[in-house]
C-alpha cells in the first residue's frame, strides 16, 4: 500500500481544525518521524506552523541546552529533534540563554518571551517564556508527542514550588560573551506521570487532537491549562508523580512531598527500628520512602541493640549516617554500666527505658546530661507521675515517653482518663503513634482504642517539641502506618 505523503497544506488544514488561528502565539513540541512521510520535511512543518500563525503571530519551540559545559546560544545545539534543530538556526529567529531550558521563537512576541529568562528565579516559572506565554493567551501544540513533552507542565510544578524539585547549576555565555554560573532552585527531575493526566485534561476539556498524516496533534490553551493544573496540585502533591513503588526517582519524590509537611513541625518524627523493618536496608529504604529522618533504636533484625555485636553496629551506623538518618533516642530494657559507652556511641543523649526497670538502676548507670524518658510499662497514668517524680529528684531530666497502646492494655483511656486527669500532660518527652486493644494487639492507626489521633491533636495546640515515635503493627505495615500518620497530621495540623 503507498503511504499517504503530507503536505503543508494538509497541516495547515489540520491546524486550522485545531483553532490555531493567525496571530496565536503558540509553543510546539514535535516529531518529525511521527507524521509518516511529509514532502520538504522538517522545513515543510515549520513553514505550515508559520502560516498558520501568520506575521501577527509568534511560533516558540523548546530547545532546552546541550552537553556543552558552557551554554551559547548562539550555537550549542539541541537534542529535541530535526525540526526543533531546524527552527532555531533560521533566520530572524531569537533564542534565550538558559542554559536548561531554553527557547527558540519567532515573531512579535519573541523578544519579550525570551528576555531575561536566564534571570528568572527557576527556569520555567514566573518570568520565563514558559510562564509569559500563559500571560499572553498562548497555546500549547504537541505534534506526535505525548504530555511528558509538555514542558509547560514543569511551569505548574515551578509555581507551585512543588516539594521534590532541586536546585541545579548550569553555565551560559551572556549577551558580552562571558561565562556566567548559576543556580536555579525548583528544578523538575526525571519521571513525571505527566501522559497520567491526558484522561483528566481530556474530560475537562482543555485538550483538542487532530491527525496530520499519522501524527497526533493535540492543542491546549496555556492560561486555563495553568489555572486548572494549580488547582490540582495544590489539592494533591503528588498529582505529576509516578505510582510505581518501585521506581526511585518516584520514591524519592513522594518523599519530599512527605518530609515538606513537617517544615513547620515543633516535633521530631522518628521511627520505631522494631517496626520500621527487619534488617537494617529495609528500614533505611523504608524511612527514605516515607521522608523520615530520625529513627529510635531498639532492635534490628529482632536482635535488642545493646546485644548487637560491636563492629555490626558500627556497619548499621555508618549505613544510617550514609542515608542521612538521626539517631533520635535509644530505647533499652535494662540498665547497666555499658549504657554511657551505648550512648556516645550513637551520638544521642535521649534515652528510653521501661517502668518495669527499677528506679534505683536507673539512677545508678543512667549518666548525666541524660534526657530519660520512661515508658509506662503495666502501670497506671497516676503511677507513672509518681515514679517520674520520684527519678526527678534523683536530678534526673525525666520525663514519659508516653505509650497509648500500654494505657489501653490496663484499661485505662490514654486521652480522657491518663492525660485529662494527671500532671503527665507536663511531663510528656515523647509519644509512642500507635493503636490497638486491650488484648495488645496493634491495629492501624485510628483502627483501636488508643484514641491516637485526638492526642496528637492536643499536642499540636501545645506546641508539643518531643518526639512522635511512629510504630506500625509489623514491618510489613510501616508503609501504610507512615501514610495514614501523614493524613491524620494534614487533618488535624
């Protein structure tokens, strides 16, 4: 069968059906191999895309930088295709200098959209051609490529100073000639879902397609794209991110989005080692998943930390400090005279130890300088005063790491009977976050009688600055317990 040769008069009529009108200022994303055959080629698409316009209108494509370590606008090239190549080194055409996220345009409107982009704040957002293009009534063409093209798409992210972006440094000539370096923060990386949103985009209407030949071409008006896409956003962060668990850059990103909530904290959040996984990798990928950097130790690989073997701590502590985890407090069942050496070997002078361990071993092997936190362990919420009381005259920093899970064992409610009715409210250092029944089982949080969820409220309205020590009913659940904590917190916060 003879393949069907386009013409520019068949891509003009195709454009025309899209609404791309004379005098649209409009970006093209494009490829050329995506059309079948088209007679002239690239040079063919670019005079169609012109005429389409017209001499009122501007044409704008992206042509970002290039392996060369000093950007020039004026002749490093571009690897986003033929006709993109094609377009920049015509005549009259005008290019920014970013050395990133360049554009190439033609027309009225390219001066002004190129202007100064490479003194913008971030390389697609306010002040660049991307984000001017919006404020122009521009439009958006996409030829034979899907919405992970859309660069525009980086500008909603850039505006929304969205969480996982990073900063990067590039270097470009400027208008004398000279090597300039510099930062741009809210960079996007890698793998964005962005072709998740074509169903979304579709259904509200922000979207034309039209064939020309075998490509697909799809029109979008950058103002209500912008408009629309913010909205979204900042209703759910993640919403350009990637849903497969198993792809890093998705991870790390979700991470970020996670870790941004506690910007304005006046808490630690720190993990259980018990319950955050088994051996020592699984807990570091598990805490960089969820974008927690402190972790309690207790035990690892169901081993009690203190009967862990000497140069295997050292492993596990240097494979934490690599991951950028903190030791927020060691959490032991005895005390004896290795305490202090445990201590100073971890860096942390916040300890955690049971009620169950008599009072006068703690004052005798516990060191100065140490914040003890003792965890109710069978005893009531009066007791537990009590005993506080009775080590802080020992001139002891004590203070409760307070265990709703351990409250409901006794029969005792966490919330209206031990901390409503006793003076723990004022001795609290750290809260355990977790949930169950009376028989100790752990359930997910909200799922029990901890009434976990109201505690943290209450201590957020205290400004509460100890630690929330997040404990899952197993492993295998510290992913859907560090979530579900996250939404608690975005609720009640």
């Amino acid at each position: 069968m003879k393949k069907h040769i386009v013409t520019k008069k068949n891509i003009i009529d195709s454009l025309r059906s899209l609404s791309l009108v004379r005098g649209d200022t409009v970006i093209v994303h494009s490829a050329l191999s995506s059309f079948g055959k088209v007679s002239g080629g690239p040079d063919t698409i670019i005079d169609a895309l012109l005429h389409t316009v017209g001499p009122q209108g501007t044409l704008v494509m992206p042509t970002f930088g290039s392996s060369d370590a000093v950007f020039d606008n004026k002749k490093s090239g571009t690897n986003l295709g033929i006709v993109t190549q094609t377009f920049w080194k015509r005549r009259g055409v005008l290019r920014s200098r970013h050395p990133f996220a360049s554009v190439a345009a033609i027309g009225p409107n390219a001066k002004t959209l190129i202007d100064g982009h490479e003194n913008a704040l971030t390389a697609h957002g306010t002040g660049t051609p991307y984000y001017k293009l919006s404020q122009i009534n521009g439009k958006i063409l996409l030829l034979g490529v899907d919405q992970d093209r859309n660069t525009f798409l980086h500008t909603i992210e850039e505006v929304a100073k969205a969480a996982y972006l990073r900063p990067i440094t590039g270097t470009y000539l400027d208008k004398a000639g000279r090597a300039v370096k510099k930062t741009w923060p809210y960079f996007p990386g890698p793998h964005r879902d962005f072709i998740g949103l074509q169903s979304f985009l579709r259904s509200a209407g922000l979207v034309k397609n039209a064939y020309i030949g075998t490509c697909k071409a799809t029109l979008m008006e950058a103002a209500p794209l912008l408009e629309t896409l913010l909205r979204e956003i900042q209703k759910n962060p993640n919403l350009f991110l990637s849903a497969n668990p198993n792809l890093p850059d998705g991870t790390r990103q979700k991470a970020q989005v996670l870790r941004s909530k506690m910007t304005d904290a006046t808490f630690t959040l720190a993990a259980d080692s018990q319950s955050a996984g088994t051996y020592i990798e699984e807990i570091i990928d598990n805490l960089k998943a969820a974008g927690i950097d402190h972790l309690m130790l207790s035990t690892i690989n169901h081993v009690p930390w203190q009967a862990i073997a000497a140069d295997k701590r050292k492993w596990y502590l240097t494979g934490l400090k690599n991951a950028g985890i903190k030791i927020a407090a060691l959490r032991v069942t005895t005390a004896d005279k290795k305490l202090q050496q445990t201590l100073a070997e971890i860096k942390t002078n916040s300890l955690i130890v049971p009620s169950t361990v008599p009072l006068e071993k703690v004052k005798k092997h516990i060191p100065p300088k140490t914040n003890v936190m003792v965890e109710n362990t069978g005893i009531p919420g009066k007791d537990m005063v009590a005993c506080l009381l009775r080590l802080q005259q020992y001139k002891l920093k004590a203070m409760t790491a307070f265990n709703p899970l351990e409250f409901v064992k006794i029969g005792e409610n966490p919330l209206l009977t031990t901390y409503t009715r006793t003076s723990i409210k004022s001795m609290m250092g750290a809260i355990f976050v977790n949930d169950g029944f009376a028989s100790g089982k752990f359930t997910q949080l909200e799922n029990g009688l901890a009434e976990i969820k109201e505690l943290i409220s209450i201590l957020l309205c205290r400004s509460f600055s100890g630690l929330f020590i997040l404990q899952a009913p197993d492993p295998s659940q510290f992913t859907p317990t560090a979530n579900k904590f996250f939404q608690m917190y975005d609720e009640v916060r």
